[in-house]
C-alpha cells in the first residue's frame, strides 16, 4: 500500500508567478569572490531588480529613465527599422528638424 501524496488546495502556474514578480517585484543581490588556493583574486557584486514599470516606478526606480523618455518625441521614441540609422537631432534657426545621418 502506497502513502497517500498530499493534495495542494491551489497549484500556481508560472502565469501566477510572472503576475506576482511584476506586481511586487524582486531583488537579489549576490557577492561572488574568486579565489586560487585560498587567495582571493576577484570580486564582483551583482544585484537585479526585477519588476514591471509601474512597480519600479512606483518605488523611484528608472523615474529618471522614464522621464527623459517621455521628454523625446514621439518620432525618436521608437527604434529605427532594421538597416536604417537612427535620425539625428539638431537646431537650426531657432528650430529643430530631424535629418537622417
């Protein structure tokens, strides 16, 4: 006879799980050291802050970034199509035109 496994009331999905992280978000942070024969030779220090815009924006995270996006026009907002370089700005005149580089 075999045990009886336990029953979960409610099993979360990776669905459940993304909702969660860019609700709420994460953070990690890690210290690496490597070392040769007890010598330590090379350190790192490494942190991620993930989450959705509006949580890090809510918590001052990229509200530089997101600001200085906003500030551009529209036009400069999204990337050039593939094989075309991106427009350069410049003021003329009193006046700014947008010219391909």
């Amino acid at each position: 006879m075999e045990p009886e496994l336990p029953q979960w009331q409610g099993r979360a999905t990776l669905v459940d799980l993304l909702d969660r992280v860019l609700d709420k978000g994460v953070f990690l942070r890690a210290d690496l050291i490597l070392s040769v024969a007890g010598i330590p030779l090379i350190g790192a220090r490494l942190s991620l802050e993930l989450a959705g815009m509006e949580t890090m924006l809510k918590y001052g995270i990229l509200s530089d970034w997101d600001e200085a996006i906003r500030a551009l026009p529209p036009d400069l907002r999204q990337p050039p199509p593939p094989g075309e370089s991106p427009p350069e700005r410049r003021a003329s005149e009193g006046r700014e035109e947008t010219i391909a580089a």
